[in-house]
C-alpha cells in the first residue's frame, strides 16, 4: 500500500472549474499541492516517487506527458494515460457533440446531388440518341 502524502494539483491556468475543485478539496481536508505545469519538470514535486497527480491543464497533448510521467514513476494519474490517450478524439468521445451524423447527411445530400447529375446526364445522351435514331427501320 502506498501512502501519498499530498495529492499534486497540476494546472496551467485557474479557470472556474478548478477554483471549485481547490474549494472542495479544501472542504473535504485534502492534502494538495498547487503545481503549475509550466513550471513542471522532470523533478516532481513530491521528489519523484510517484505520487498522485489530479492533471488539470488546457492542452490535452500536456496532460498526457504528465500523466505518462507520474505513471512511469509508480505514481497515480488522475486521469490515466490510457484515458487521455483514447478521449483525445472528440468525435468519437461519449457526450461529444453528434459530429459524425452531421458529415453522414451532409454526405448523403452531395451523394444525391451526384447521383441526380449523373442521372440528368444519362437522360440527355439518351434523349440525344433517341432523337439521332431514325422512326422507321430502314431509314
């Protein structure tokens, strides 16, 4: 069993979302540490044992080197790096915004429009032959 002392807050700017996260974990007597991430290097704040990380910063491509990091060191991320790395497509996250039926109307209306050219297409060439064909068989 590992025993954490303090858990690292990484962030890289203060937004409301983590002034209401500090405010609970204040509440809630949670032992953390204010870590910027700009800041952060290869030197963990905890002395590099790992640790706990609770990674709050912008760039999701950060928050997964963190977390690769604190992982490598035997430590815990919140969230894992698996995590980070599968979430990092959005179209296909749960509770994105419905994206992929949006480009399947919009293929299907240009399909359509393509095949009613198309279709405009073959009509006038047979339209064009029928009227070079002669009406009586011999002619």
């Amino acid at each position: 069993m590992v025993l954490i002392e303090a858990i690292d807050f990484i962030y890289d700017a203060v937004r409301l979302d983590e002034k209401l996260l500090i405010r609970e974990f204040n509440n809630l007597n949670v032992n953390y540490r204010l870590v910027n991430a700009g800041e952060l290097t290869l030197n963990l704040p905890n002395g590099g044992d790992g640790g706990a990380a609770f990674i709050r910063t912008i760039s999701q491509h950060k928050s997964q080197l963190v977390s690769q990091l604190y992982e490598a060191l035997g430590g815990i991320s919140i969230n894992p790096a698996m995590s980070i790395l599968i979430g990092n497509n959005k179209a296909v996250s749960p509770g994105s915004p419905p994206v992929t039926p949006v480009l399947l109307a919009a293929g299907v209306i240009i399909l359509g429009g393509l095949l009613t050219l198309i279709g405009i297409v073959v009509l006038l060439v047979g339209l064009t032959n029928l009227a070079k064909a002669p009406l009586i068989k011999g002619e």
